[in-house]
C-alpha cells in the first residue's frame, strides 16, 4: 500500500520516544493517521501544527495496517499567521471539526478543497470567519447533508429566504417561517450569496446554523460532541467582537 499525495495536518500526537502519530487530510485518498518516525523532533513539530500543508509519501505493508509516512512542508502554513492569534484558532477549529467528521480512508476531495480555501482567506481579517462557515457548509455538502437553500421549503419561492428548518436543514420564506420563527435557524444572506454584506449577527447566525447540523447529522450519530476547538472559536470570536 503505497501514494504520495497533497495534504494538510489535522492533528500530531506523540508516539514512542521519537514518533508522532499524524492524522491527514489528503487531497485525492481522504483522511489517514501515519506514523510519522521523528515526529517529536523540535525540526518537525512546527511542521505538524493543525492546518500545515505537506507533501505526504505513505507506504504500509498491508491495506488495513498502520502505516509510515514521510512529510515534506509546502508553503507557510499556520506560521503566517503566528501574529493572528484568532485566525489560528480558526485554521485549528477548522481542523478538528474536519478530523472529526470525516470518515477514514475514504476520498473527499471536496473536503481538501473546502481547507484550501480557507486557509487562503484567514489573512482577510474581516472576512474569514464568514468563509469558516462556508467551510463547514461546504463539509456537510461533502458528506451527504447539504443544506438546500435554492428555494422555500414551504412554498418554492426563492426570494425573502430567511429562515433554515432545523430538521430537514431546508430554506424556509420569511412569510411562511414567521409563525414559527422561534423554531426555525436564521439564514445569514452571505450563504444565499457571496456578494451580501455582512451584518452584526450574520456570523453568529452561520456558525449557529452549521453547528446545528453538524451535531445533528454527524457528531451525535458517532457519540461524540462538537470538538473543544470549534466551542473555543466561537468564543474568541465572541470576545473579540466579531460575531
């Protein structure tokens, strides 16, 4: 069992004196965790932080084994943004909600693209928690629950969306959610379009709803909750006043 690949790292543990066992996002073979012999090193820790992109060489000696991997760093990574402090935690929630959700070895190429882009937009200060929506949107779109925004669940209207049913994850018309509204998911219009403004609340509205359905049809059904990085954004973001 051998590839080389694209990637980028979702999570480093150590292993034995010397190794870490690295989980990947690969760009054409999904998620894999490889050991990765010298992982501890001070050389190559700063090459297996969350969200650093790599050039992964796989080999096993069977199929279903654990097996070796050698890294070779591409580009930055994580360290052009060592002086944004929340924009590392989104590229470090990014990862974990990704290593949580995805199955193993199964080829998500959507998903890889889906980390690209975002990590191309975190430098954009005032825009990239908008794009972590969108990247988590785009995830479940990638395994199977995509939300359908297109039109009114109720009536088939495409104008005046405001509102996402919290149980079939479809866009629901401001006059047929109104009697319900204390029930329904705000829709933030820079998920309807990428041209939209954004307004206070828009963001909170976003990750509010992309949670909801990441609980629902993806962490629950494992038994696992959201992961701790993904909470912990949420409220750098609160702090910061950027939600």
């Amino acid at each position: 069992m051998e590839f080389e690949d694209d990637a980028f790292v979702l999570s480093a543990r150590p292993f034995g004196e010397a190794g870490a066992i690295v989980e990947l996002l690969t760009a054409h073979h999904g998620k894999w965790a490889a050991h990765v012999a010298g992982g501890a090193s001070r050389k190559m820790k700063p090459f297996l932080q969350a969200g650093a992109q790599v050039t992964v060489r796989y080999r096993a000696r069977v199929s279903d084994q654990l097996g070796a991997a050698s890294l070779e760093p591409q580009g930055q990574g994580p360290s052009a943004l060592f002086d944004d402090a929340l924009a590392l935690a989104g590229l470090s929630a990014a990862a974990a909600v990704a290593a949580g959700a995805l199955p193993e070895r199964e080829p998500h190429s959507g998903a890889y693209e889906a980390m690209d882009a975002l990590l191309g937009a975190l430098t954009l200060t005032d825009l990239w928690p908008a794009v972590f929506v969108r990247f988590e949107a785009g995830l479940l779109q990638e395994l199977g629950f995509g939300l359908d925004l297109s039109k009114c669940a109720a009536t088939g209207v495409t104008d005046d969306l405001v509102y996402v049913s919290p149980k079939t994850g479809r866009a629901v018309c401001r006059s047929a959610g109104e009697p319900y509204k204390d029930r329904m998911l705000t829709l933030p219009p820079f998920l309807l379009s990428s041209q939209s403004r954004l307004e206070p609340g828009d963001v909170r509205a976003g990750l509010d709803l992309t949670a909801h359905f990441l609980e629902q049809f993806i962490f629950n059904p494992l038994n696992r909750p959201l992961p701790p990085a993904r909470l912990w954004l949420v409220d750098r973001l609160a702090d910061a006043g950027r939600l």
